[in-house]
C-alpha cells in the first residue's frame, strides 16, 4: 500500500508542476495560452485580442509604456483607471481578465492599437 500511495503523489506532484508551469507569467507562450482560453470563453475575436496584446507590450506581463503609467499585457493606464492598483495591472491573469472583459463590452477603442489597427 505505501509503494501504490507514494505513487499516486508523485503523480500528482508531478502533475501539479505541470499544470503550475504551463501558466507562468513569465512565459510569452503561456500568457498567449492564456488569453487564448478567456477570449474563447468570453466569445470575442481570438486574432483581434492577440494582435492588439502584441502590439501593446509583445505579449509581455511585465511591460511599462506612457512614461510609467500603463502597465502589463493590455497596457491598462492607470489614470483612466484609478481603482486599479500597479500590482493588479502588472498580474498578467487579472490584466487580461480585465481587457477581455472590457473588450467582451464592445469598449475595443480603449486601446491605441485598436484604434491604430482598424480605425
């Protein structure tokens, strides 16, 4: 019985990694996933939200534009938007979260690169 359950939880250890991996802010590929995953939830236009992250930070979590006052994957400017603090914008999963909910409400011109994309 100790060797089935040592088993089991090395599985699920092992598991338990990969899963934690594959959603790694620090990984372009697993923010892409991401917002991948809450478009198609959120049924809005996969290529339109990718195009309009690569051209606000490349897809990066960490990024910072406007001289310090837009932040994280979708460039939330913080501003505009004073009940979101620089940590909630600089979290990948709450910064896309939040951007395709905006975007689920048809408010697609909040960003520049949309306006830039399909003016």
């Amino acid at each position: 019985k100790f060797v089935i359950l040592l088993i089991v939880f090395s599985l699920l250890f092992f598991f338990g990694v990969i899963v934690a991996s594959a959603w790694n802010p620090n990984n372009p590929a697993s923010v892409e996933d991401y917002i991948h995953y809450i478009a198609g939830k959120e049924k809005v236009n996969v290529s339109m939200v990718l195009s309009i992250a690569k051209c606000e930070s490349g897809i990066r979590a960490n990024a910072i534009g406007d001289k310090g006052k837009s932040f994280g994957v979708f460039q939330i400017y913080l501003p505009a938007h004073p009940y979101i603090t620089k940590e909630q914008a600089l979290n990948p999963w709450f910064n896309i979260n939040w951007a395709i909910d905006r975007m689920a409400e048809g408010k697609w011109n909040m960003w520049s690169c949309y306006k830039n994309m399909w003016p």
